[in-house]
C-alpha cells in the first residue's frame, strides 16, 4: 500500500486559482497512474481527475477544461491546477493512487464568493 501526500489548498476567492501537490515516497512510475478525489461539506467523496505515468489525463466534466494534472518525475509529485474555482468547490482534495493506494489527510480548499 502507498500512501500520497496532499498539500497547497488554502483560500481563494471566486474566480481565482490554487495549485494542489501530492508528493509520493517513490518514483511515480512504480506508484502507478494517481486519481484526485474531493469531498465537499456534508456530500460524498467525488472524483475529479486521473493523472497516468505516461502524463496523460482525464476529468470529471464539472471540471474539465478548468482543472489541469501534471506531473514533475524529478520530484515524485504530481499536481493538480484549479483555475476559474467556484465557491461550491469547497471541499477537502485528495490524490490516491490507483492500485494500492490508502486515503490521506487531504488539502483544503475553500473558494469565497
């Protein structure tokens, strides 16, 4: 099991943007492909993106075109852009990996209208 570190939420207004990282304890390739999930008060946890080794993505189409994943190999961290965020946005994101991944504490981030 592997467990990834969130970090870089804070608060932000309406419209503005945060840059959300998940450091991993080893190389990302052996880690494997990472999704990001988020969880707004009082709702269920949402996945939002999926970031694979290869630097591919995809998205949830609440935030495609929006959002944007990344990865830094030197780093063993990936990152997640939130640009135009909306205040309904708030919530606690996390990353997880996708095969043998276990929950972390997660980043806040909250979005003020």
């Amino acid at each position: 099991q592997v467990q990834l570190a969130e970090s870089g939420g804070g608060l932000v207004r309406a419209g503005g943007s945060l840059t959300l990282s998940c450091a991993a304890p080893r190389s990302i390739m052996s880690i494997g492909n990472v999704s990001w999930y988020r969880q707004a008060p009082g709702k269920q946890r949402e996945w939002v993106a999926h970031i694979f080794v290869d630097g591919a993505t995809a998205y949830a189409a609440a935030v495609r075109g929006r959002f944007a994943g990344s990865i830094d190999g030197a780093k063993n961290t990936l990152y997640l852009q939130l640009n135009s965020l909306k205040p309904e946005e708030t919530g606690v994101y996390y990353c997880k990996a996708a095969v043998g991944g276990t929950w972390g504490q997660g980043t806040q981030v909250t979005v003020s209208s």
